[in-house]
C-alpha cells in the first residue's frame, strides 16, 4: 500500500511528506458544486437529478491525495454516511484530474522499525474490515503508525462491504494504495490519460491493502505479477482491456459519466440491488457450485419483498415501476 513519491524526483518527495491538514484546492469545472461540510480532507455533495447519489472527492490535491490517516477518517465518515442516507442509492468516488490517489502517505510509514512492531500490532490485518468507530484525530496524532492505521485503515476494506455500489472515477495516477483502493469498489471508470499501478517493489515492500488478491482477481495472474514484481504502471486503455476498468472516457466528462451510471443504479431497488452486490462480491470466495446455490436462495429470497413483486407487475403493464426498497 505504498506510493511511488520518489519517482517523481524532488516534487514527488515534497508532496508525499505532507501531513494532512486543510490545503487549498483548485477544483474543476465538473467538481464546482462539492459541498466540504465537516471535512478537511474529501469533498462530499449529493448530485443527480433527483440527488440520489453521493459524490465524495479526495481532497489532499498538493500530496497528490496521498493516504494519510486523516483523509482515511474522513472517507470513513462520508462512506458511512451515505450508506446511512436513505435517500442515496450509489456512492462515487473520485479524486483530481492529476491523482485520483498517489498511494499511502510514506512519511507516516517510514519510521516503523520492524516486523514485531507490525506484526504485534495486527498491522498485517489492518485492511480487513473492523466494528468500531474511527479515531478521533487528536488521538491518532499521539499514536505511532502502526498502532493507527490497525484501527482506521481497516475501515478502507469495508468499502467492498457496503450494501451500496461505489464507483471509482479515476483521473490521473492510481498507485499503491490508490489502485487498492479503486479495487475495492463495485466498478472503476477511468479518464483517458489515468495510469494504475502497485510500485510496493520499489520502496521495498509489498502491496499490503488487496494488491496481490485484487488485481490477480481482475486482470489474471500473469499481469499482476508483471505489474507487482516491477512496479510498471498500466495505462487506462491497458486497464480496460484487461478488465480491471468497465469504460474509458474523456477526463472532462469521466465524473459526469461515472454519476449518470449510478443515477440508473440508484433508481432501482435499493434491496434488490444490494443484494446483487452481494452476489457478485461472493463469487470470489465459493466454489461454482456454492455460489450457484447461494445465488438460487437469495433469488428465492427477493420473492419475499415488495420490489419483486412490483417489477413484474409493471413489466405485464407496460409501466415504470414503482420501487418502495422493501
């Protein structure tokens, strides 16, 4: 879950031993409505026409959203509030046009000593989905990396758990923990000139937020070994090819385009489509035939709900469906 700071000389190592706090930002035309609310470190506005999507925009733009624990509570928050928002029915995430997210931030990294310190600390575990509610920040700063990120990091994976999609719209480099990251949502859009990449390798380490599972999950083993053990970076339209991206789009329209698919999402069922995603998301850890009969039962399941039953109703109609989320 590294970034590649150093390769960008000594711009990249300016940028990536930022601490987080409030920076100015230079938002584009497409991003203009975003509302900070509470946050210093994601921007979040409710968007579509009938505001039944959550925007959330990383918002460190001279660290290149790089990872740091504060953007990490933030996004926690915003995610967990848009999943609690009944009126929301599809979450996008994205960054700027130059990063969606450059990778963790290093200099938080850098100072942990050995593989007791990690180890001892359940660091190891530190991307698995946990229960309890993110530090307070004034807490976290007098605690060391390691004994922080096993408690909030953790919460990043949960993405992958929501019951709501979340879409990634990338712009620019997504790198280390920022291609991590993109993984962990339901679809990734990317804009034309968007790179990802897991240079760990280069700082020596390994991915250690999903890179080595993820990526051989989307794009087979053969590449990701490529990708991991060199640490080269996969262009968009490499990415799309190789099934790691759904679409390509200019990097003026990738946001726009990424919120209209979620406006369609969002206006289905949101239990039907939670369930979908549950589905899917459990394919990756059963047999064929497990997931076939977990996908029979939760089809026999959505006989139970009103949605199922309004949806084919209004098919023979010859209507719009009426969906309730029950």
């Amino acid at each position: 879950m590294a970034s590649l700071g150093h390769v960008f000389g000594n711009l990249g190592k300016k940028l990536f031993i930022q601490t987080c706090r409030s920076e100015t930002t230079f938002v584009t035309p497409a991003l203009r409505l975003f509302s900070t609310g509470t946050y210093e470190n994601v921007k979040v506005e409710k968007v579509g026409e009938k505001k039944n999507v959550t925007l959330i925009q990383l918002n460190r733009p001279k660290a290149l959203n790089a990872l740091c624990d504060a953007l990490i509570k933030d996004l926690n928050q915003a995610l967990d509030e848009a999943e609690a928002d009944k009126d929301v029915g599809a979450i996008v995430l994205t960054g700027s046009q130059r990063a969606f997210a450059a990778g963790a931030d290093i200099k938080e990294m850098q100072d942990v000593k050995s593989f007791s310190d990690v180890y001892n600390t359940n660091f190891s575990l530190a991307w698995n989905r946990v229960t309890e509610s993110g530090a307070d920040i004034a807490e976290m700063r007098n605690k060391d990396f390691v004994e922080v990120f096993s408690k909030d990091f953790p919460k990043f994976d949960g993405i992958a758990r929501l019951k709501k999609p979340i879409l990634a719209a990338v712009n620019g480099i997504a790198l280390g923990g920022g291609c991590e990251l993109a993984m962990m949502c339901d679809i990734i859009y990317a804009g034309e000139r968007a790179q990802f990449g897991q240079p760990e390798i280069t700082l020596g380490t390994i991915p250690g937020a999903g890179g080595t599972q993820r990526l051989t999950w989307a794009i087979g083993k053969s590449k990701s070994m490529e990708m991991i053990l060199t640490g080269n970076r996969m262009t968009a339209q490499e990415a799309e090819k190789a099934g790691l991206v759904s679409k390509v789009f200019p990097v003026e329209t990738l946001v726009d385009e990424t919120v209209k698919t979620a406006e369609k999402i969002a206006s289905f069922s949101k239990t039907i489509v939670s369930i979908c995603k549950e589905c899917v998301n459990a394919s990756h850890n059963m047999t064929l035939n497990e997931g076939l009969h977990f996908e029979k039962r939760l089809f026999h399941a959505t006989f139970s709900t009103h949605d199922r039953q309004e949806g084919m109703t209004a098919f023979v109609e010859k209507r719009a469906p009426n969906f309730k989320d029950c």
